[in-house]
C-alpha cells in the first residue's frame, strides 16, 4: 500500500485498527513499537487521548468540560467524542498519507463501537487487545504518576479507569471477538516480548487489505 496524497485520498477508505486495554497495558508503547517497524509503513497512529489533551493545553471550547471529565474518569457525550475522532483520523490521515489507522483509547463500550461502525465513514477492521491483570495496571499507573502530569492519572482516576475497563471495555473485546475481528496477546511482560506476539498477526491482518 503505498502513501497517497491528500487530495487524491479518499477518507471512506480509511482503515481503522483499533488498540484496547487498560491504563498501564501497554497501548502507547506498543503503538510506538508498530511505527518504528518497517513491516508497518502503511500504518498512522491517532490516540484520542491525546487529541483531547491538546484541546485543553490549547484552552478550546470543550477544553474545561473535557479536563473535569477526565479527572473524573467518566466518558464524555457521544457527540464530542466523534468530533476528536473525526478530526484526529481525518487530520493524520491526510498529513501522512496512510490509509490505515492505529487508533488508541477508543472505543471503551459497545454502544460507541456499534455507533461508529454504523457511521461507515471509515472501514472498521480489527481490534486488538493487550490482556493486562489489575495488578500489573496498577503497578505501572503507581510510577507513571510519579513522572506524568497527566489529569487522568490520579490514583483515584486510575482506579475508576480500571474499574470502567474491565466492567465496559472488556465487553468491547468480547463484541469484535464475535464478528472474528479481534487480536489478542498478554501485554504482562516487556514491550519487546508483547510485539513479539503481536507482530505477525498484525502482519497477516495488514497483509490481507493490501493484497485484497
């Protein structure tokens, strides 16, 4: 799959991969692992975290309501969330020229999974799940906070994160595993040895929308 242009890509083809876990299980790193791969060229990433985070370091309109309910550990209206979806896809998309998504931290419940699908704005592919026990979550979300300023990473937070993980997410994994759409590897140990697991499964997965 080679990298398009801006104009001459068509957004309606974008593939979406999407990357599930808790807080500490590894999807940032991972994410990072993918890119650096030569295997992955054809691969973007867009963490919606992280594109709601600027929206508040920039003080835009939904900043305030998308800062408290982060502190919270609460999921925003639908309505705002397809909005930073549309525009970190759309916008990486094009700057990059790839047509296929890595996206981190979306969906977190069935309900938003089945209403993006539903969309057809973009080609909804594979999920990929990093299995992570509530004790390793909480081992690496202790140290992060020692280093991050994240608003979301507060003890408290962290704790509801998890909790809202496994009680609405996990439901998630569960619900691409049924239309045989999900990928799955333990993201215990290190980075290097989760890729190892991940790796050539990704590859046959990317391997079938170029070849297809």
């Amino acid at each position: 799959m080679s990298i398009l242009s801006s104009e001459s890509m068509d957004l309606k083809q974008i593939n979406i991969f999407f990357i599930l876990g808790g807080p500490g299980s590894g999807k940032g790193s991972i994410s990072k692992r993918i890119l650096t791969d030569p295997a992955f060229q054809e691969i973007a990433h867009v963490s919606i975290g992280d594109v709601l985070r600027v929206e508040i370091k920039q003080k835009g309109v939904d900043g305030p309501l998308i800062e408290q309910t982060m502190k919270d550990g609460k999921l925003l209206p639908w309505a705002t969330i397809l909005q930073y979806l549309r525009k970190g896809i759309d916008s990486t998309a094009k700057e990059a020229g790839k047509m296929c998504i890595l996206l981190d931290g979306f969906p977190r419940m069935v309900l938003q999974a089945k209403l993006f699908e539903e969309l057809k704005e973009y080609k909804c592919r594979d999920a990929i799940l990093l299995h992570c026990s509530r004790e390793e979550m909480l081992r690496r979300t202790a140290g992060r906070q020692d280093t991050d300023q994240r608003v979301d990473d507060n003890h408290a937070t962290v704790l509801k994160r998890i909790e809202g993980y496994f009680a609405e997410t996990v439901p998630v994994a569960e619900y691409f595993r049924t239309q045989g759409k999900l990928i799955e590897v333990s993201s215990e140990g290190t980075v290097e040895e989760t890729y190892a697991q991940l790796r050539p499964l990704l590859q046959e997965k990317i391997l079938q929308i170029t070849t297809g």
